[in-house]
C-alpha cells in the first residue's frame, strides 16, 4: 500500500508517515477516524485505487485499527494486550511472542499483570496505543492519547511505527507534538484546510493562532532570538539552537 485517499476530506496520505491531524472543534477530526473503523459508514475512502469497503474484513481488522478513547475490552493488562491478537486469528505461539517483545521494549513488566483500574491514566493510555500497535497495521489512528505519554514513550512508539513501517494519524491539541510528525493536515469543517510538511506548517504562526494553537517552545524561542538578529533561521529542536547559538 502506497496512499490513503480519503475523497470526502479532500486528503491523500502516503504511507508510510507520521501525520498530526489538528483543527478546530468539530472540523471532523474524531470523525474522520471512525471512518477509518467504519464505525461511521462511508463510501469514499480508498487504499491506493481500492475502496476500503471492498478489502477482506480479516485484512482491514489486522491492518486499520483506531485508539479512540480509553475503553478497554478486558480488565487487566495482560489480557487487553492478547485482546486484538486474538480477535484478529493470530496464533498463540505469535500472540505471547509479540506480547513478550512488547514487554521488553515498553517496559511493560511492573503493569504487565495489573488489573487496568489500578494503574495510572499514563499507563491506560499506553496500554491502548500498544492493544493495537501489536498487531502491527498498515494505518494506526489515535485519538488525544499520546499527550498522556512522556516525550521517552512517545519516541519509541514512533520508532517502533517507523521499523514497521506503520502510518500514524494522530490527532492532538499538543502543539510539541507536531515536531514528531513529517506532515500536519488542518481540518476545517469536514475538509482539509492546509496540508504541508511539519516544518513549512510552523513557520505559519497565524494560522496556528487562528485555531488554538501556540508554536512548538523551540520553535518559538528561536523565533525570538531571529526577531533580535540573534540567529537568523528557524529550529526545530533544542540540540541544533544551542549548538548554533554557542559555536
């Protein structure tokens, strides 16, 4: 798979990629998302030149998966991670193998055998985006959840998507998320407004302003020292500005 098309939005994603999905209420972020899991029916999607509703079931249940909310199928840890797997026909032997894997490289051990009411909103929210990063898809949508996570877990989630060349749609309200995607796409009322790479995006502060939005801090700080002929571009990170600032 080379693209996402979604007709509707007047949006085309090629995967794989990291896309930050912002926007003002109600311009069909969440929506566009339910889409995706046709829990809102729709007819104008497409996987390359492939309408979504044509694919095999059992292959856009493996391959599409959406973390929404922070619902849970299951009350403990363990059996919300083998909850997709199971539902998806992965066989045992593979379901505990990727479980294992996860659990190494999340450091998941200390929850692994809690009961999902006993742990931290933190935790909820990485327990959701693993319930279904395990399963490995070709698109993964998450829905305001990785603004729970450290800047740590947040990384290595998008590692882990990178290696397995996984598409994340995330939607957020986070403006230091956006410096974690290649592209930003801003909705307005159901249609894609702006679609552009993350850094020609920041450098469109009224734009960000007209809909919430700050620029990321870095981003921001290195405004202001161009603004005092301090430095003369724009950075999208602290190591690059203070190595810079300092040479």
């Amino acid at each position: 798979m080379e693209k996402l098309i979604v007709k509707d939005y007047e949006l085309t994603v090629k995967l794989p990629s990291f896309i930050n999905i912002i926007g003002l209420p109600n311009s069909g972020k969440t929506y566009l998302l339910r889409m995706l899991i046709n829990q809102i029916p729709n007819q104008n999607l497409f996987l390359d030149e492939q309408n979504i509703n044509d694919l095999d079931i059992n292959f856009k249940k493996r391959n599409i998966a959406c973390a929404l909310n922070l619902k849970f199928n299951t009350p403990y840890v363990k059996e919300e991670l083998l909850y997709c797997l199971d539902k998806c026909d992965f066989n045992i032997g593979e379901s505990f193998d990727l479980l294992d894997e996860f659990a190494d490289y999340f450091d998941l051990e200390a929850i692994i055998n809690e009961k999902l009411a006993e742990i931290t909103i933190t935790q909820r929210a990485l327990v959701k985006i693993l319930s279904l990063l395990i399963l490995k898809p070709k698109i993964l949508g998450i829905d305001n959840l990785l603004s729970y996570l450290s800047e740590d877990i947040k990384l290595k989630i998008i590692k882990y998507a990178k290696k397995e060349k996984i598409t994340i749609l995330n939607i957020t309200s986070n403006s230091e998320e956006l410096l974690l995607g290649n592209d930003i796409v801003v909705l307005e009322t159901g249609k894609v407004k702006v679609h552009q790479k993350t850094k020609k995006l920041l450098e469109n502060e009224k734009l960000l302003a007209s809909i919430g939005f700050e620029l990321p801090f870095i981003v921001n700080l290195s405004n202001g020292l161009r603004l005092y002929e301090v430095m003369d571009k724009l950075y999208f990170n602290h190591k690059s500005l203070v190595g810079d600032l300092w040479q």
